[in-house]
C-alpha cells in the first residue's frame, strides 16, 4: 500500500491537534507528517504517535515534499498558502471558510456528497465544510434522498471550542471566578459574558440581520445537499466547552414518519440514533464529546405542519464537525483519485 506525506498546518490550534490524533486513530496511511504553522508556533512541538514533531514556520515551508496537506491555520492564512501548496503538487483539504463558496472548489461531507471530491482537479482544493453545517447534513443527507427536504429552520446551541482555545480559557477562568475569587472577567473573546449565560451571536452580524455563521449554514447546506433547500438558522454560543447541539426542523414533499426516520438514519454511515424518551435516552454534547458519530435524537413529528419532522443533532465539533471529516476526505482522495 502507498503511503503518504501528510502536512498538518495549523498544527499548534485546537483542531490540528485533533487532525494528527485521528490521523493515529485511523491507521492512515502515512510516509512522514510534517507540523505546520505560524512563525509564532514555530520551533515548539505537538505529539503524533507518541513522539515529538517540532513545527515549521508556513512561510517558509517547502510543500514540494508533501501529498497532502489538511490547513486549518485561519482563512487569511490559507488564502495566501493553499494555492502556494497546490502549485507545488500538494492536494489541499482545507477547514477555513475562504474556498467554502468557491464554484471551482468542492464542499465536502464524505458520507453525503463524495462525488464532488473529483472535481479537485480544478483548483487543487477541497474545502472542509463549517461545523455546524457538517453534523447537520449528515442528518439531512439521508432524509432528503427519501423524501426530499423543502425546508429547514435550525437552531444550535454551539460550545466554546468552536472559537478556539482562547475562548475556552475564558469559559473556564469565567467560571471559576464566578465560585472562587469573585472578581468579574471581563469578555475578551466574546461579546458578552459567556460563563452561565447563552449569546445569541456567532461571528459578525450581516446587513440582512444574520450573522455570517448562520449564513454559512444556509449557503453551504444548498451547496453540499441541494441549492432548493431553504434554510433559515440561528447559530447560538453556550457555555459548553465542547460539542454543538442542534435543534432542526425540516419540512419535506413526501411524508415520512418518525419511525421511518429513525430506521433511514439508524442505517446511514457515521449517524448514532439515540431515541427513547420513556428511558431519558438521547444523547448531550458531554456525551458526544470525544467521538467520531453525529448523534440524532428526539425525532418527532413537526404538528405544525402536513411533512415536518423535528429532531435534536449532536457531535464533537473539534472532529465530525473539523478534524475527522477533514482526514475522512483525504481517505476519499487516496482510495478514489490519488493513485
């Protein structure tokens, strides 16, 4: 079997970390990985396979010697690296959101749309869906095959690790302030305290009323399953330190039951269904934290409507919603395309 040189870029942040604890867990295929990142990371290390790799600096690192490269190192970033990577033959998934919208670019959820994975060949780049917008196809995906989904109206409830490690530090010192010192910690990552309360904004508002987070779920929800879908979204941030919670409402052209549902989903690759309210069975981000599965629960008939269903979607988003379903293109990439 070929194996592969791998660069992690972004390697020092929350979800690059993630990206080379998978790449273990996955068996994947690999000749040499190389830790990437800014200058301000450079020289420090991150462990991969129970050693030590030392970080390189991106602007200055050669990409002629890699295959693959999975950036998540902030969007101005990769705007400027990627095509600098492609151009010396490296195949780029990218986790930002600067190719997201790219026609020449393909959006990708392996498990949903993974024939668009050949259309690489374009620009070089396959773009990593948002986190939220990923666990929540992988729970349209099925449904709308079955049934075809007209409308879809989705609430989250997002946790801190989204907006990285700072915003984690802040949930914890927050927090602890509140039960130990006493003394306030002013927001620095946030608009507003985040420690026991909720804010009804993620990323910055648009002239519509939306944020720019809910208009990446209704942009690349068309984009991934189908540009007919109507989506409507608010994106909130919880004082949770990993794992988005999702309550979604869909509206299809043919019924399809609950019970229907439930089985459609039950056998769809990468979906848990936990779905017993007479035994409290349904599944929280502390639950779902640390595994690979986007959890369904509470599926239910939508009584305000003739085809509508409602149910509750649940997932890591440091892996399905980054990391994983980043490795799990680059899977796709090496079985299908690269030879």
């Amino acid at each position: 079997m070929r194996k592969y040189n791998i660069a992690v870029v972004g390697a020092s942040g929350n979800v690059g970390r993630e990206i080379l604890n998978i790449l273990d867990e996955l068996d994947f295929p690999v000749n040499k990985v190389f830790a990437v990142a800014s200058s301000r990371s450079a020289g420090t290390v991150v462990e991969f396979k129970g050693g030590d790799l030392i970080i390189q600096d991106l602007a200055t690192f050669d990409f002629s010697k890699v295959d693959i490269g999975l950036f998540s190192p902030g969007g101005a970033a990769s705007a400027e690296y990627a095509p600098i990577a492609v151009k010396a033959g490296c195949v780029v998934v990218d986790n930002t959101s600067h190719f997201r919208m790219d026609p020449d670019v393909p959006l990708v959820v392996p498990e949903i749309n993974p024939e668009a994975i050949g259309d690489y060949v374009k620009k070089g780049i396959i773009a990593n869906p948002n986190c939220s917008t990923i666990q929540m196809v992988m729970a349209l995906g099925p449904i709308h095959k079955a049934a075809t989904i007209k409308r879809v109206v989705v609430s989250t409830y997002q946790a801190v690790s989204g907006a990285g490690k700072e915003a984690m530090d802040e949930l914890f010192e927050q927090t602890r302030a509140t039960f130990g010192t006493g003394k306030s910690v002013p927001p620095k990552k946030f608009n507003k305290e985040i420690a026991f309360n909720v804010i009804p904004q993620i990323d910055a508002f648009l002239p519509n009323g939306y944020t720019k987070e809910e208009m990446k779920m209704v942009n690349e929800t068309k984009k991934i399953v189908d540009p007919a879908i109507r989506v409507t979204a608010t994106t909130v941030r919880v004082p949770v330190f990993n794992g988005h919670s999702e309550a979604v409402t869909i509206e299809t052209e043919k019924k399809i039951t609950p019970e229907q549902a439930r089985t459609l989903l039950a056998q769809s690759t990468g979906i848990k269904v936990v779905d017993d309210p007479s035994k409290m069975a349904f599944t929280t981000p502390r639950e779902a934290a640390g595994t690979n599965a986007t959890y369904v629960s509470r599926i239910r008939e939508d009584e305000s409507v003739d085809n509508g269903l409602q149910m509750w979607v649940v997932a890591d988003n440091l892996r399905k919603g980054a990391a994983l379903n980043a490795v799990q293109i680059a899977q796709a990439l090496i079985k299908d395309h690269l030879k």
